[in-house]
C-alpha cells in the first residue's frame, strides 16, 4: 500500500512538472511576437433558436494588449484597445470600459491571453480548474468551473499546435449551452502593425 502511494504521488508530480512545461513552452513561444496578424472562423452557436452562424476574418493583435477581428462582413468588427471594448453586430454597436464590465474584461482577457499563451492569467479570471492534455499533433488545455454562475464561461478549451505553439482553436461554452468556436491559421509576424486596425469610433 505504501509503495502504491509512493508511485501515485510521483506520477502526480511528473505529470504536474510535464504541464508546467507544457505552459512555459507555449508562453516563451508565443511571448517573442510584438505584431501578429491570422485569418480566423467563427461557429456562433444559439440553443434556443438552435442556430448556427458562420463568420470569418483577420484578427490583428499588437503589443500592449491591442486586439482586433476584422470580419469579411462589414457590419460586424470587434476592437480591443487598452482599457476599451468595441463590438458591432449589424446595426448593434456596444463600447464598454473594461474596468466597469465583467462580461467583456473576461472576453478581452480570452481572447488576448489565449494568443500569447498565458494560461495562468486566464485561469485567475474564469476561476476554473486547468487540465492539459494532448494528441499527436495538439496541446489541449481545458478550464472547467465546477460551480454554475450566472455570468461567464462553463468551459473554456484552448488547442495549440505543438510544433509551433500557435494557438489553432479555441470554444467558449457558456451554461446556457451557447458557444463561440473560434479556429485560427495562416500566422504572419509583420514587423508593425498600424494603429488604425485598433481604432475605436
């Protein structure tokens, strides 16, 4: 018996150490990027009208935390440009402050924090339990909230490309069953990138 708790405590502990590197890697790998510009798809998933929507686009993301998804429709365009938040939908324009919205601060801290690969971060502001596990070609990682809350995510998964660390995917699954997926390719690393991309109205 006390051997077969030795061996499970050292499993737990290489297993443990084994994700840390998993994390380190993907954060140094992604960190050394200033500019970053991919194509990008969106699968927007409503259950009570069990419907799906399709969306695409460039997503552009700059040093100090400046995020922008420029979408092939015209009528839809997100920005996230220090302490502001801007989304059109349509005819729907929403600008927020993220020091006073909850909702959007956790989007932007997502979206942002997936891309560099900064997993402790988004563990601390969904407040979920991390699980990484992987395929062939994958780093899976997981954030899971045991407790159900009115506001924010159930489940959070992040894919990363092993070889390169690129962040390939990521699903926000809401409790109500809504989701976004979002899957990202086609990496360029430009030396800048022009402010006007991250303007907001």
């Amino acid at each position: 018996m006390k051997k077969y708790l030795i061996s499970l405590l050292y499993l737990c502990c290489v297993i443990s150490v084994c994700s840390q590197n998993i994390e380190d890697n993907i954060r140094k790998a992604n960190a050394v990027h200033h500019y970053t510009k991919c194509k990008f798809t969106q699968e927007k998933h409503l259950v009570v009208i069990d419907k799906t929507e399709l969306l695409d686009g460039i997503l552009y993301l700059k040093e100090n935390d400046k995020l922008s998804m420029h979408y092939s429709s015209s009528t839809n365009f997100l920005s996230i440009n220090s302490d502001l938040f801007y989304m059109k939908t349509g005819k729907k324009i929403i600008k927020a402050r993220l020091n006073n919205n909850e909702m959007f601060r956790q989007l932007s801290s997502l979206l942002i924090n997936s891309m560099y690969g900064r997993l402790d971060e988004i563990q601390s502001i969904t407040n979920s339990d991390k699980t990484i596990t992987s395929d062939d070609k994958y780093y899976i990682v997981t954030f899971t909230k045991e407790k159900k809350q009115v506001k924010g995510y159930k489940t959070v998964v992040l894919k990363y490309s092993k070889s390169k660390k690129q962040l390939v995917e990521m699903k926000l699954e809401e409790y109500s069953g809504n989701y976004n997926l979002y899957k990202l390719s086609n990496y360029d690393y430009p030396s800048s990138l022009s402010d006007d991309l991250f303007r907001i109205e």
